[in-house]
C-alpha cells in the first residue's frame, strides 16, 4: 500500500508544533503544574469557545432548532438566506456584495482548498505572505499546489514588499493570497500594496476573518477594510463564523466574490461546480446564520474590548523591559514581541515554560527567521495575560 506523497508529513517542509523542544516543555510544565495544584499560563489561547468569553447561550440554541432544517435543499453555493445574511453583514460596514457573489463553505480553511482547486493544477503555484498563518501550507500540500512566498517587511510599520512579490511570479504562478489583517503581525492591506497586486493580473484571495477586529479605534485610512472594494481583477475575501463572532465549531465560512463582472460571473460558476461535489454545509447552521450573526455582536464586542485591553497591557509591560518592544499591530487577536537575539526564540519559548511556567509560541512558527520574537494571543484572558507578561518582562530583566 502506497500513500501519497501529499500526506507524508515529513515530505512537506512546514515548521512543526510537535513533536519538538517546545512542545515537550509544555506538556511536561502542564504535568507538572497540575500535580502542584498550579497551571501554565497559555498566553497562545485561540479557541474563543474556552476563553470565558460571554455567548448569548439561548438565541444560539434557539437558532439552530429550526423546523426547516429537517428538510434537505441541496444547493451548492449555499441556501439563498444564508447568502443573503452575508451580503447583510457586509452593508453593516459600508461594503456592497450581492448575494449572488457568495458562496457559504464550511470554513474558511474549505474556502482556501475550493480556490485552489479551482484555480490550481497539480504543481502549479500560489503566493502567500510571510510571516503568517502555518495552516496554508498544509492546505496548499493537500490541494497538490506549491507555495512560494513573498516576504512582509517590517520598518516600524508592516508593509508588503510588492517588488519582491511581482518577482515571484512564474509561469505557474495561479493567485495571489493576502490575509488581512495579517496572522500574527495584524497588518491591514495597505489600499496602495492592493492596487499594486491587482496590476499583476492574478485573480487574489484576501483571507479577512480578523478584519472586524481593528485594535486602534478604527482601520487606519491607508488601509482597506476588504479587498472587495476593488471593481477591476478578480478579488475573493474569505471570512466566517469562526473569529466573527467566536463560533468555529459551527463550521460555517464563505467566499465572497468581487472585481471585473465577466470573470466573477465565470468564477461563481466554477465555484458552484467544485462545492457541488461536496454540499458540505449543513443545513442547521444555515438556517440559524441570520440569528448567529446578531446573537454574536455580543461575543464579538468583547472580544474587541478584550483584545483591545491586552494590547494596552502588553505595550505598558514592554515599557518596563527596555529589552524588549512590541511591534506594531493594526487589528486581529495577536501581538509580536521582539527579544534579545541572545538566544533563538525558540529558546526562549522553551525557556518560559520550563522557568516561568509562561507559553507563548515562537516566531519561527510563522516563518518569522530574522531576529527573535514571541508571539501571544490577545483573546487570553486578562489575568493571564497580566501575569504572564509579568514574568516574561521579570525573565528579561534577570537575563540582563
Ligand atoms: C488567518 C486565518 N485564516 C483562517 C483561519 C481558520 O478559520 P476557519 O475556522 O474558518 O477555518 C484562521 C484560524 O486561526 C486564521 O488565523
């Protein structure tokens, strides 16, 4: 029997949570802090459902208890009023999408895998920045598509180095994807990087499921609050229940189309085609999308709230290390610490949960290889994220 070199774990070369360093020293912190009575302090929280975060409980359940759902309608591009609530959604921020541009997945990370497919042939070849999020190489390996990367730079602000992304274009170059605001570094697209990749003439895929998180008070003017604000090319924008309002268990995601009319009409119909196969949404969550969306402005604001207040302790904690700063983030639920090169980040992470019960993932799960940086989750709860960076800036000083 032959598996296929897709699925050959060691074949694709993506950095690894486990088994390493850093992930032994977790699971030996986590043994033994609970044979203490004690607890490390995960500063990498990303499941909203477990962060005691306050869900409207009733309309939730009452949503999903539809009688509709007992019949099955299938329809590939997603049941008409689930679509519309998408284009609903999107009018909330000024963004006009018809409804008959989208098309309702079961995640995000589905979505990635249809556009692939769609747009990719065995060995052909899709953009994707660096530093960010681990899981599209994975996706890419599964679809058969190789990644090439084009690298976001960082001088005081994060900006898309759009010289070096037109250079890595090939003749199997297919798409070119963007995520907005970016995972961990939560820079917004800048409307002049946008501009300047639609010139290239690949169709882009703006995967923006942390858009509605800005952290300043509103998205900064040089930036865009979606690519489907463009009207030429062909631009998809990728979001879901899963960070929108702190549901991913709901598996409900969808691709929105925009851009020239003749190539989305094209690209509606080849999305149809792909996610008939499959009509892998179920109808539940379908039905109950209108009434998730509403029932979640309630998780949705505090998370804003709480991902605001983290980075305001985060940035006063960096203030008592001298050795250490936090770069600049637009939005989304992360922040990037920068630390001495005095050891690799790898190293440092490894050395908080052994020495000060603290995990924070390294940068080099993002690709980030210059310097060395810690990344944490802003969705940790207050508490910990106070504590826990007590101890890393008391760790800093004792490294002095
Ligand atoms: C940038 C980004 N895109 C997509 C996802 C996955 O979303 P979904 O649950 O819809 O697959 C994540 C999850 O962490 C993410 O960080």
């Amino acid at each position: 029997m032959t598996f296929s070199r897709r699925t050959r774990v060691s074949d694709l070369a993506i950095p690894q949570e486990a088994p390493n360093a850093l992930s032994r020293a977790v699971a030996a912190a986590r043994a033994r802090a609970s044979s203490a009575g004690a607890r490390l302090l995960d500063l990498t929280v990303s499941n909203p459902t477990t962060a005691g975060l306050p869900y409207d409980a009733e309309a939730i359940a009452a949503a999903l208890a539809k009688r509709a759902s007992l019949v099955y309608e299938p329809q590939a591009l997603g049941l008409p009023s689930a679509r519309s609530a998408v284009g609903s959604e999107y009018a909330k921020s000024g963004i006009v999408v018809d409804p008959s541009r989208v098309a309702i997945t079961s995640s995000t990370s589905e979505a990635y895998a249809v556009l692939f497919k769609m747009f990719c042939d065995p060995g052909d070849e899709v953009l994707v920045p660096v530093p960010s999020y681990p899981l599209l190489a994975w996706l890419a390996a599964f679809e058969g598509v190789s990644l090439r990367t084009y690298p976001l730079e960082y001088a005081g602000h994060w900006h898309v180095d759009v010289g070096a992304l037109a250079r890595a274009i090939g003749p199997r170059t297919r798409l070119v994807v963007v995520v907005s605001p970016n995972n961990p570094t939560g820079s917004f697209l800048g409307r002049d990087e946008l501009e300047a990749m639609l010139d290239l003439g690949l169709p882009i895929v703006s995967d923006e499921v942390f858009a509605t998180y800005p952290l300043g008070a509103a998205i900064p003017e040089h930036r865009v609050r979606s690519a489907l604000e463009s009207r030429r090319g062909l631009v998809f924008a990728l979001s879901g229940l899963s960070k929108l309002v702190g549901l991913p268990q709901m598996k409900l995601g969808w691709i929105a189309c925009a851009g020239d009319e003749g190539r989305t009409v094209e690209a509606m119909e080849r999305l149809e085609t792909v996610l008939d196969a499959y009509l892998s949404v179920g109808a539940p969550v379908q039905h109950a999308l209108p009434e998730l969306l509403r029932a979640g402005t309630l998780t949705s604001d505090a998370i804003r709230a709480r991902t605001r207040a983290n980075l305001a302790c985060v940035r006063t904690a960096a203030r008592r290390a001298p050795a250490m700063s936090v770069l600049d983030v637009e939005g989304g639920w992360y922040a990037t610490l920068r630390v001495p090169e005095t050891r690799s980040d790898e190293e440092w992470a490894v050395g908080l949960v052994e020495e000060d019960g603290v995990y924070v993932h390294p940068g080099y799960f993002f690709d980030m290889t210059r310097g060395a940086h810690l990344v944490v989750s802003l969705l940790t709860p207050e508490e910990d994220l106070r504590e826990g960076m007590d101890r890393i800036v008391a760790r800093l000083a004792r490294e002095e």
